[in-house]
C-alpha cells in the first residue's frame, strides 16, 4: 500500500519554513504503508491539481496538508474541486471536531475536505501540526486502519498494493 503526503505552502520550497506537518503525518500513518511518497508544491490551483493527480495514479491514501484556510493563498478547496470525486461531510465534520476540541475553537478556520474519487481516498489538512496531529490520531488513523486497510472480520481491503504489517 502506498500512502502519498503533500504539502501545500508557498513558502516551505523556497526554505522560508520547515515543514512539520508532512513529517507528522509520515511518523504516524506511514508505518502502515509499504511506501511513502512525500512531495511539496506551490498555493497555486494548478500546481495542487496537477500533483494531486500524479499522485492519485499510484497511491492508495493521499493526505494534503496545507492551503485550508481563509488566506487569499489557501488555494487547497479550489484545486480539489477540479479534480471532483465525492465528498464526505461526515469525515469532514469529525476532523474538524477534533481538531477543534484538541486545539481550540480557532481550529473551526481551516477546511478539512476528505474526497473519494474512485478507490482513492484524499484527505486536505491545514498546515498547523497540532491541527495535523489530532486530526491524525482522533479520527484519520481510526479511519484507516478499520475502513481502508481492514474490513470486516480484519481482511485486507487495499485497492492497489500490499499491508506492510
């Protein structure tokens, strides 16, 4: 199984910022993939479209992190809605509450959106680590491990690959 992070910011690939968020997500989710793929791109529609899609041709899991707030920059939304699929409020709604009870009302700005185009799950977090982290560890890994990976009765349900563990 492959699990592919990205990590939308403008000013991580210019090394104005280091990226906490895409590493948070890689040391709690990435054990349960035989593969990890990090990237990083650009605020820009077209640069999250396209790497987005790249992305959505291998992997199993895509989680983004970052562009979910209300920043003229936060361009995250925007991109996925191009790439369409089906959404999932109620996914949506859970990683907003927990971010929201781990971190504080603030937390209520950023947009989690969780698609499923075909087979292939894509989940876009804010940036914030803390955010990242509880929306990992309160609903994302639960989510994982009981839906993506294991169905009923702990069989196998990966789309393209192989369970590490």
């Amino acid at each position: 199984m492959k699990l592919a992070i990205l990590t939308i910011s403008d000013s991580v690939p210019v090394g104005k910022r280091v990226d906490l968020s895409g590493p948070k997500i890689k040391e709690i989710l990435g054990p349960f993939f035989n593969t990890v793929e990090y990237r990083v791109c650009t605020d820009d529609v077209a640069a999250i479209e396209e790497n987005v899609l790249q992305l959505l041709e291998t992997a199993d899991l895509v989680i983004t992190n970052g562009g979910t707030g209300l920043m003229d920059r936060d361009n995250t939304a925007e991109a996925l809605e191009k790439i369409a699929g089906r959404h999932l409020p109620p996914l949506e709604r859970a990683i907003s509450a927990a971010m929201i009870l781990a971190c504080g009302p603030m937390s209520a700005i950023a947009t989690p959106a969780v698609i499923k185009k075909g087979a292939i799950y894509i989940i876009a977090l804010p940036g914030r680590t803390d955010e990242v982290a509880a929306a990992l560890e309160g609903v994302i890994k639960p989510f994982v491990l009981n839906h993506l990976l294991f169905g009923p009765g702990g069989h196998f349900c990966g789309s393209k690959g192989h369970l590490k563990y």
